[in-house]
C-alpha cells in the first residue's frame, strides 16, 4: 500500500471507530493556512482534532511519537 492509501485506511477506520462510540465526525482533512487536521469531530460540547497515524508495519517510533511539537502547535 503506498502512504496515501495507508493514511486513507487510517482515517477510515478512525472514522468507523469514532462513529461507533458516540463521536459525529465534522470534517476529514480540514485545510488552514497550509496546515492539516486529519479529523473534526464532535462528541456532545467538545470538538476534537484528531492526527491519525497508521503504519503499515512495525517502526522504531510510536505513532503518538510522530505528533511533535511542531504538529501539536500547528493544531492548537
């Protein structure tokens, strides 16, 4: 699978997972200002910006890891 499709797949099933659990999925791949947020999603009051990481195999990082300072700040 080439990277757009492991992160399509990644994101789909986010998505399926967030769904089944309560969350209304807003936007996917919301675009501002050059910057990216995988998923909106909205659970009651809260809105939620999720960074999906799916790998297609095991690497020296964890995927928690790969959201670094730089992302976070870009979220917020």
């Amino acid at each position: 699978m080439m990277n757009n499709n492991i992160g399509a797949y990644g994101e789909t099933k986010a998505c399926e997972y967030l769904i089944n659990n309560g969350y209304k999925v807003l936007v996917r791949n919301f675009n501002f200002n050059r910057k990216e947020i995988d998923i909106i999603a909205q659970k009651e009051q809260f809105l939620i910006a999720i960074e999906v990481k799916t790998r297609s195999q095991n690497t020296l990082i964890e995927p928690w890891k790969a959201v670094n300072k730089i992302k976070q700040q870009n979220i917020i």
